[in-house]
C-alpha cells in the first residue's frame, strides 16, 4: 500500500524569508518624527504550541499620506519568522525588520493594512518601531491589544428571505467600536450593537455567519464561531446521491501543479454526485494535529473566475483558501459533508507520539477541526495512520489497541455530532496488517472505514510481475495471496466490522511498468512506466487515451501499449465494483482522489451511478 501524497514537494507562493546583514538594514527606516502619524499592532492569529501565525497592523493616523512604512521588533532567543506575506520580513540577530512590498507601501489618512507571517517558538515581539519611532505603544508594547473575539452568534426568526442575529460582547483594553458581520467569509453590515438582521437572502438556501470586532484603534480581532444556517422555504428534495457515502479526497497541494481547485468540482458536476469529501492533508506533529500549507488551505486568494461563488476574495478576507472555497461548495450544495483527514502516507509517522497521549491528541485535532475561522466548514474529521503497529514509510510499535484507544478519544472529544472515519489497511493476507491492529474493536468508535483497497501491487515491484494494483477478488496467478478486495472485506467483517461501515476505496490512476513483452498479466518488467508526476502512476484521465483498456483482470481494468503495462479502473469496472460492493452491503466507496478524473467527472459518475 504506497499511495496517499503522490506529488512530492509543492512550490509555496506568497512568502518571502530573507536573512540579510544588519548593515544592509540600515536607513530602511523613514525620520522617527513620521511615526507620530501611525501606528502598528501586532496580534497572534493562531498558536500550535510549536509554532504560530502573526499578523502586525499599519494605520496612518495622521492627514497626510504615507509613502513607505517599515516595522521593527525583536524576538526573544528561540522564536522567529519562517515566512511572511504582505512583506519583505528581514532579520539580523533577534532583530526583525518587515519593510512593504511595491504596491503595498502607500497609506492614504485613516487607512490600514495588514502582513502576516507564520514563526516557530513560544516568544512575543517587543520594542516595537515603525519608521523609526514609536508604534504608539510605548518603547517595550507593540500597540494596545487588539479586541477579543465576541460571541458565536445565534440566529432566530428565520424566514425565506431573512435572518436575525445575535452574539455576546467582545472586550477590548481600550473599548469595541463594531462589528463587521460576516456572510460565507464576507463581510455585509458593520454594526455598533450586537444584534443584526441579514436580509434579501434566497429561499431554502444555507449560509454561515460570524462577527469580528473592531475597537476605537481599527484593530480587529479575531472572528467568532460560525453559525449555519438555512433560509425557510425551497426545495425540500433529498439530493440525488441516494443512501450510500460517496466520498471523494481532495487534495491541498492539488491547487499547484496540478491546478485542481474546489471550483472543478462544480464545473465538471461532482459536487451534486457525491455525498462527503476528504480534505487531506493535515499534519501530525509531536503527537498534534496541524495544518499543513497553511496558504493553500486558508490564505491563498481567488479571483472570481476561480471562485465558487463567483465572488473575488479581498485581501483582508478573514479566511480564503481551500477552506474558504469549500465553504462556498457547502452553501451551493448543502448535502455535501466535509471532513479534514490527518496523517496519510507522508505524515503518519507523528502517529506513534500522538497514540502515548490520546486524549490530548484529539484534543488538538479537534482545535484545528474547530478553529473559529472555519468551525462551519467541516463535519468531521478522517484519521489516515499507515500503519499502526506495522511498516509503512517508517514502522510504529505502539501496539496491537493503540488505533483502537486512538479512535476512542477522538470520539470522546468529538461527540456524536461530528463525524469520525479512518482510512485503514486493505491487506487481508494471513498475519498481515489488517491482523496488527484491532480494527474490529475500533471500529465501534467510528462511522466507517475507507478501505485502500489499491496499490496490492504496482512497479515498487519493478521487475513485476505485472499485475492490477486494485483487484477485486483473487485469481490464478496474483502474485500475493489475500491481496484483493474482497479478502480484505471478509477479513475486516470476520474482525467483527459490520459491512455498513465499511466503503470500498478505487483509485483515479493506474500503476504501471516498462520493459514489459506480453499483453496479459503476470509478465516481466524492467521499471517503472513514465508518469506525470511520478514514475510508475498516471492519472485515469490520461490513461483513457494515453495507452486505452485492452483486458480486465479481477474485475480490474489492464492496458498494454507500446512496451508499457497499465492497470487501473474504468467506468465500466467501477460499476461492476459497486454491484459487489451493493451485494456486500457496503455503506459506500470512497476514492483517490478529484483530480485523477477527466473534466466531465466520468468516474464519479460510474460510482454515483453504481451505488444508486
């Protein structure tokens, strides 16, 4: 089983890190005597224990325009700046200089704007300076504090068109001058009480609300809890997806170069066939859940072409992102679930650490799961662990009950209204590592597992011989026993899984190999076959016209062309596949992932298809 981050290494962009020598940083900063017309604020937006994200605040104070604007600061021994956006952050020693960018730098009276950037230790900025005097806090406080975040709000007197709204004060050290009301990360009224009323809303519709504060500097702080939201009236039809979990995973660093964002889902008619998505992946690290690219998942900007909504975000959005365009998805299409999945190929490795102390690492998994900024965009959280108590990248030890202790404080801290899966095992060959853990006695703590019934066998093998990487059922020949689909499936229900609870995992690519001299399974190879993105793996969408079809094998599809061998699933075995998988009494399929599948969603079709 070797898939789970198939791209490797994503380019990050936005940020820019630059060590350069004190003496080059001398003269950035303007005469002290402009600082009197401005100030700059500093707040921690996020803290993960090892790390955090700030975000300073220049506001020109005074009558007349600012050219150019440079913050200076120091950091205690231990904490620094890794990346930054919004400007060009420099240090020397524990000395940090942020200087604007060249569209940036111009601040018109009363007019702010904010950067950001992410740092690593536990320590606070002092002796702040902007162009060389004071940020009007004193020579040791950067700026007042900024408000606190006020109450999730409550939402009464629903009707079609409209809403009321509601939330408990936010304090300030210095007084709350408003409230910006958020609609779906947009901002639509700025208030001086605490209530509200949203009008001009469509029928039937779902929206997610929240309020940030703004006190008497212009600082804002951080946004409230999320409340959703459903206008009266509408349609009132189930969606076409039927009873059984069509789940899809959506992949963070898919936004680079693969160019897949949440958009595609809409232009190629997944969003409406399918019932849940998997957001992968964030991290675990010493025993915690984290986000992982925290630009592409809540910074990166879309423009309206790009959008769900068909809405521009704006630079001081509170969220935009991946999450902010899943949320959009939830609002255009209501039945659909989302769940963060943690871990996968890549990051299991902190698995080990976080099962030594469950509780708290559900704890911080359901932090980042609840964090105030995205609270509404997801359902539930998905655990990818390869492998307890076996060798995946790297070997865990942690014991035969360590997943299912695991999954039973997720659940213990998530509750029952939050949805808890794991993606797990599909090996079901005798002593393997379905038999290393205590799936059976997990899986009463979790709503399903999304089985990886893929990858059995594929070019890591690189003489062959050549074989489907995801065979339903076994045959004469396969090269392991008890690598298949529906081993894997007996074996889990023997464990004492009921088959409700389990969905069954096709993959949007195939595996192949070179230097191959016969059509049929089973033959001698020399490597792996050229790939995109990695040697041996190509997308279904390629595949279908790169090297079609020419057999199947174990209810799986195989191509030979050229000296290359392929397999990999079709709509045609993929509706095969959810016959069985309905016979079984399976809650479902699942797949990896989006971006594998041609731009009219041919694949999500045949599965959408298949279980209905």
């Amino acid at each position: 089983m070797r898939l789970r981050r198939r791209l490797g290494h994503r380019a990050i962009a936005g940020f820019t890190t630059l060590l350069l020598p004190f003496a080059a940083l001398v003269g950035l900063a303007s005469p002290a005597s402009a600082a009197t017309s401005a100030t700059a604020t500093y707040a921690k937006t996020q803290d993960w224990g090892s790390g955090f994200e700030g975000k300073w605040t220049v506001k020109n104070t005074g009558t007349t325009a600012l050219s150019s604007w440079t913050v200076e600061w120091d950091f205690p021994s231990g904490t620094s700046v890794t990346s930054a956006w919004d400007a060009d952050v420099t240090s020397s020693g524990t000395h940090w200089t942020a200087k604007n960018k060249s569209w940036n730098g111009t601040l018109a009276p009363g007019a702010s704007l904010s950067f950001g950037f992410n740092g690593s230790g536990t320590g606070s900025p002092a002796n702040c300076k902007l162009n060389g005097g004071s940020c009007d806090g004193g020579p040791t406080v950067p700026g007042d504090n900024a408000p606190s975040a006020p109450g999730k709000p409550t939402a009464s007197d629903v009707t079609n068109t409209s809403v009321k709204l509601a939330w408990s004060a936010a304090t300030d050290d210095k007084g709350i001058k408003n409230y910006d009301v958020l609609r779906d990360g947009a901002k639509v009224a700025t208030v001086t009480g605490t209530s509200y009323s949203d009008s001009g809303l469509t029928a039937g519709t779902d929206y997610s609300y929240t309020v940030q504060a703004r006190d008497t500097a212009d600082q804002t702080g951080p946004v409230s809890g999320a409340t959703a939201v459903r206008t009266t009236g509408g349609t009132t039809d189930p969606p076409p997806t039927g009873d059984k979990v069509k789940l899809g995973y959506f992949t963070e660093w898919g936004v680079y170069g693969r160019n897949y964002h949440v958009k595609n889902l809409v232009t190629s008619g997944s969003a409406a066939k399918i019932t849940h998505i998997n957001y992968a992946f964030g991290n675990v690290k010493n025993g915690q859940c984290t986000v992982d690219d925290t630009y592409a998942a809540y910074d990166k900007a879309y423009t309206a072409d790009q959008s769900v909504s068909g809405t521009a975000d704006s630079w001081d959005q509170p969220l935009r992102g991946n999450f902010n365009q899943l949320r959009q998805l939830k609002a255009k299409y209501p039945h659909i679930k989302v769940l963060y999945s943690f871990g996968g190929w890549t990051y299991s490795g902190g698995f080990g650490q976080a099962a030594q102390n469950p509780a708290a690492f559900a704890k911080s998994c359901k932090a980042v799961v609840e964090d105030p900024r995205w609270a509404d965009v997801f359902d539930g959280i998905d655990i990818d662990w390869e492998y307890p108590n076996a060798c995946g990248l790297s070997c865990d030890t942690s014991g035969f009950s360590s997943f299912k202790t695991l999954s039973q404080a997720l659940r213990t801290e998530f509750g029952s209204n939050y949805l808890v899966t794991a993606a797990i095992t599909a090996d079901g060959s005798s002593g393997g590592k379905i038999d290393a853990a205590d799936y059976g006695g997990a899986s009463a703590s979790l709503d399903w597992y999304n089985v990886m019934t893929y990858d059995y066998f594929g070019a890591f093998d690189a003489d062959g011989p050549t074989a489907p990487h995801s065979p339903l059922t076994s045959y004469s020949g396969i090269p392991a026993a008890g690598f298949n689909s529906a081993d894997a499936i007996a074996k889990l229900k023997s464990k004492g899984v009921p088959a409700k609870k389990l969905l069954l995992g096709i993959g949007f690519y195939g595996r192949g190999w070179t230097g191959v001299t016969q059509a049929a399974p089973g033959g001698a190879a020399t490597g792996a076959a050229p790939g995109t993105y990695e040697a041996g793996i190509e997308d279904y969408k390629i595949l279908k016209s790169s090297c079609p079809a020419t057999g199947t094998i174990a209810g799986t599809a195989y191509a030979y062309c050229g000296n290359n061998w392929w397999s990999y699933d079709t709509p045609a075995t993929i509706g095969s596949k959810m016959t069985w998988a309905k016979n079984q009494g399976l809650g479902g399929a699942f797949f990896w992932e989006f971006s594998g599948d041609t731009t009219n969603g041919e694949l999500v079709t045949a599965i959408n298809n298949g279980l209905n």
